[in-house]
C-alpha cells in the first residue's frame, strides 16, 4: 500500500470547481473519488496550516499561531515559527514509528530539516541560498545530480512585471515536480508528500485578473487567462507525476486555505491610534512599520492600550500591567477591555459606513488548548476580505493598496481534499482529520 | 547556516565525526535490516535511530542564524504574510 499527498497551496473549492472541466488530470480523480470542501484551521495560513494537517493539532495545541510568534512578552519578541516549533508528532512521524518510510517535499513548516525515517526537502520558508534544506544532507547531492537547482519559491514576488512574475511561478513549479517525479521514482516510499506554492502566489497576483466579481476585474486584461492557465499547466505537472507512481498507489489532493477576492485593508494600528487604545510620542512622516516604531521607542506605552500586527488577517495584543514590560491594562480589567476591543472592531464599517462583517476571535474559544503565547485577538477584517496592515502613517484607516506592494487575493476558510478512492464522507471535512485519514489508509488507528 | 548542535553538523567534514564500534554479527544484521530500504548504510540507519532516540529526551531543535531569520522575515512581508 502506497499513499501520495499532493498539496497545493491555496486552492480554493469554488475556484476548482469553475476550472475543473479545463484539468483533465484532477477532473480524472474526482470522476473515480471524492471532492470535498476542506475546513482550514484558523487563520487560514500556510503556516500553520499544514502542519495542523500533518499533525491533527490546531495552531493553540501546537503553540503556533502564524509565521511569526511571540517568544515572550516583551514588546519585539516576535519568534518565526521553523521546524523546531512543531513538536507533535507528524503523520510521517507515526508512520516511521510503523516501519514506514516517507518521502517529504517542500512541506511548509520542515525548515531547518529534522530526521525523518525517509527522506525530507525542506519547504517554505526556508531561506532562498539554504544549503542544509535536506534530510539526510547527502539527499542535496542526489537533488544537483537530478535536476540542478531546487528553487523553494518565486524569487522576486511583489513586482509589476505580471509576465515575468508568471514565469518564474512556472519555472519554480517545473523545478519541484520535476523533482518529485524523481523522488518518487529513484527513493523507496510508502508515503509520499508535497506541497507547491504556485498556485497562491498565482491568486495573490492574477485574482482581479481571473474573477469577473472582483472589484479590480478588467474584462480587457492581457492576464485574464494566466490563471486558468497556469492552473492547466499545474494540472499537467500533477499527471506526469501521477502517472509515475507505482500502480495502485493511493492519491489525495489537498490545499491548506481557500482564496477569495481582497477587497482592501485596515490599517489596524491607526484605527487604534484613532480610537485612543495606541498613543505615539510622534505621528510618522510617511507609512511606518509598527516593529520600527516600536524599536525607535516612538510607542508611547504609558498610554496604550493595545498595538496591532498585520498580514492576512489581523492580530492584537494587549498592553497589560504586570504581563508586559509597562502594561498599563489592569490584570482585572483585561477581559472588560478585550470584549469592548472585539465588540468595536467587530462593528468597524468600511469607509461608506456599510458593515464590513468582521469576525474577531478569542483563542481560549478557538483552540482545544492555548500553548505558547496567542495574540489576545485575531481578527478577521470583512471575515478575510480585508487584510490587516500594520503601518502606521497613512492619516486614515481604510486602504486600497496593499503596503507590501499589489496584491487581489486573500486567504478563505476552506480549502479542497479530493481522494481516490472515494471517501465516504460528509461535502466538507476538517483539515486536523487528514492525518487520522492517511493513517486509516495504511491500517493504523494510533491517535494522538 | 549555523545550525547549534552537531546532530545537523555538515558530514563533509571529518573532523565532526566519530567512530562507534559494535559487535560485528549486530552489524551484520543490521547490514540485513537496511537491504532494500531507503538507507544506503548501516551508518545512515544507525545514526537516524541514535537521534530519534536522542530527540525525544533531549531535543536539541535546529535554529536559524539571525542572518536567514532577516532573510525569511524580509520574504515573508514581500509575500504578503507580514
């Protein structure tokens, strides 16, 4: 019995579903199996999505809550979260513990590489010059012999040369499958594993381009089709893959998070500075990242109340007396003020005054356990159709360009879990079930 | 890159490594055990078996160097994680 994981970053069901009839590869493994609707964890993140999937733990089990953590409550402990933050055991793990062996390619989350028994090339966001990226070292020798250079990414993404930006998302799929036709066939495997990044750098950058309902649609774009065909291209790869596998081999296709039209952002430290919970020694001349404001001591901490971090989605941390170093927020007031910063954010209106349909969560109330030290809230800005900017110098709140440069997707709650054969199973599924799944598949009911 | 514990220290170098010695028929059975799988030596299997067990009571994690900590933070925002 074999099992090949194929991930791809991103892809969302309803964008799927819209292009499944120009893939024949994938249309193949829906006719014979099943299509589903694959819940993420919250935030929808490639990190930690899918070590959540490979370990069954959600972000509050694993103590991961994003790319980056805090590592203490110090005012700029912000810790990337690598391999070394993972400590539950992975599917890999369990099924090593089997006597099976995996094969890992470009997993999110595996970088610095950790023994595996198999062999592992480490994934995003492992440094683009890594030279240690392989589990056994001797494995990047093999990886020279077979295909030259492995690109882990798109090397230059925030650009406006769409075209040139196209190829190299292409160039670097290419690279990683043409790697994985080896693994597969040159390394002894019972399970397979990969991730490709293609297709969500292709929504970040070509999502208005594609989705007539976007607001930044053009009919008439030069790029309205690099999508689909970059999706065609993908699915081509994966049949040259597919096609490579021993007979017999099981396949499931999944993605960590889904996409959807972005719409704008916030500007979340604004907004606070605005509402009076963030106080600056000094308004910045131009549009400043919160780090550097807080690192040039231009935070005045006597009087805030909370600070903001940006990305996808938005994340706010409480200033409280006792827990960080000059809290302000008394120890006994801290839920009172946290339920009024949720209950303002939640009604904060886009900037024609109509709802933007913000959902903020509480981590106790998300996750089955809250290891390490969780952002006092996550907030999903227009439920992820707005993202979260953490700049501060804009003079207002609501934004319509990205501050990390041009970008029409973001991030959505369920990505796709396509199986051969069949599951039998509900039209959607959790993403912290997939590992009890593949274990199923190889006859081992561990849990845990 | 500066990975901390000799466990992920570069094997090229001869100098990082040592030599265990062990009874030969356990060799030779182990010599068994690694035919046909995906170590190509007593030596790999050996020592992935030593490190999980070490692993799981020590863990001595790998880490990054503050060099490639600013590399992936810098990738990150132009990414758009950030």
């Amino acid at each position: 019995m074999r099992l090949a994981l194929i991930g791809l970053d991103g892809v969302d069901p309803g964008a799927l579903a819209q292009l499944l009839p120009d893939l024949p590869t994938l249309a193949g493994i829906v006719r014979g199996g099943s299509f589903l609707r694959l819940r993420s964890v919250d935030p929808p993140i490639t990190v930690p999505a899918w070590m959540c999937m490979m370990t069954g733990k959600d972000p509050g089990e694993l103590g991961v809550y994003g790319f980056r953590n805090r590592a203490d409550h110090s005012y700029t402990g912000l810790a990337l979260a690598t391999s070394a933050r993972f400590t539950a055991p992975a599917v890999w793990d369990i099924l090593g513990r089997h006597g099976l062996f995996s094969v890992l390619l470009g997993i999110p989350g595996t970088y610095p590489p950790k023994p595996v028994r198999g062999r592992l090339v480490s994934g995003f966001p492992a440094p683009e010059a890594a030279t240690d990226y392989t589990y056994p070292t001797s494995l990047a020798d093999d990886i020279r012999r077979w295909i030259g250079s492995y690109a882990f990414d798109v090397r230059e993404f925030r650009t406006e040369d769409k075209a040139g930006l196209l190829d190299q998302v292409r160039t670097a799929t290419a690279n990683r499958f043409a790697l994985a036709r080896r693994m597969v066939a040159e390394l002894r495997w019972d399970f397979f594993a990969m991730v490709e990044m293609g297709p969500d750098r292709v929504h970040h950058v070509f999502w208005a381009d594609h989705d007539p309902t976007h607001p930044k649609h053009d009919p008439g774009s030069a790029f309205r089709d690099a999508l689909r065909d970059y999706y065609r291209f993908l699915d081509h790869k994966l049949g040259e893959l597919l096609a490579g596998l021993p007979a017999g081999t099981q396949v499931l296709v999944a993605s960590d998070h889904g996409a959807q039209p972005m719409l704008g952002g916030i500007a979340v430290n604004e907004w606070l500075l605005q509402e009076g919970y963030l106080a600056l020694h000094e308004y910045p001349e131009r549009p400043t990242r919160i780090e550097a404001l807080i690192r040039e001591g231009v935070v005045d901490w006597s009087r805030t109340i909370a600070w903001g971090e940006g990305g996808y989605y938005g994340r706010v941390f409480l200033n409280v007396a006792g827990r960080e170093p000059a809290g302000v927020v008394p120890p006994g007031r801290y839920e009172e003020v946290r339920a009024e910063l949720a209950e303002r954010l939640t009604a904060l209106p886009d900037e024609h005054g109509c709802p933007l349909g913000t959902r903020v969560l509480y981590p106790e109330r998300t996750y089955r356990a809250v290891r390490g030290i969780p952002p006092d809230l996550i907030v999903y800005f227009g439920d992820l159709a707005w993202r979260s900017l953490g700049t501060v110098g804009w003079n207002r709140i609501h934004l319509h360009a990205n501050d990390t440069g041009p970008d029409d997707a973001n991030h959505a709650p369920c990505g796709i879990l396509i199986a051969e054969p069949r599951l039998d199973l509900e039209e959607e599924y959790g993403i912290l079930h997939v590992k009890d799944l593949i274990l199923s598949r190889f006859g081992i009911e561990e849990r845990g | 890159m500066n990975l901390s514990s000799a466990v992920y220290s570069d094997w090229s170098m001869p100098s990082d490594r040592v030599t265990l010695k062990i009874p030969r028929p356990l060799y030779e059975r182990l010599r068994r055990v690694v035919e046909d799988t995906g170590y190509r030596s007593v030596n790999e299997f050996v020592v992935h078996v030593l490190r999980d067990l070490v692993a799981e009571t020590e863990g001595d994690p790998p880490t990054l160097t503050a060099r490639e900590v600013e590399i992936v933070r810098r990738r990150l925002r132009r990414l758009g994680y950030l």
